[in-house]
C-alpha cells in the first residue's frame, strides 16, 4: 500500500494535524470528525503510519511504498 512513515508518534499527529487543516476539519467545534485521516502504529515493524488517500499529497508530498509484517497467531 501506499501511504506515509514515520518514526515518532509526534511525527504522525503533526502530519495528521496538517492534513485535517488542509481540509478544513474540524468545521466547528461540536463535530464528530475531527481529522481527514488518522496514523497507524506496526508493532512488528516499529512505525506509524498513515494509508494514502487521493489528494493527501497535495498536503504531505509524494506517498511510498509501506509495506507491513502481518503476524498471525
């Protein structure tokens, strides 16, 4: 998939941050939505990231490959 890494948390919520910016989230104060997206954290891989979705480059630059460990118990 594509999307974005990082290697802090802090990372994650300041690009989440900008994102819901960008699309002008929250509207008021009151909303449910309050972001455009959200990150994820790999355990197994040790990031965060956020999935890609159209037009979120215009806000975070070009997405790249991420490629995750999938454990199954």
């Amino acid at each position: 998939m594509e999307g974005y890494i990082y290697h802090t948390e802090q990372e994650a919520i300041n690009d989440r941050k900008l994102a819901a910016k960008y699309k002008g989230f929250p509207i008021n104060s009151t909303d449910t939505t309050i972001y455009w997206v959200s990150y994820q954290f790999s355990k197994p891989d040790n990031f965060y990231y956020i999935i890609y979705v159209e037009d979120l480059e215009k806000v975070l630059g070009k997405p790249v490959e991420i490629n995750l460990t999938i454990l199954v118990y």
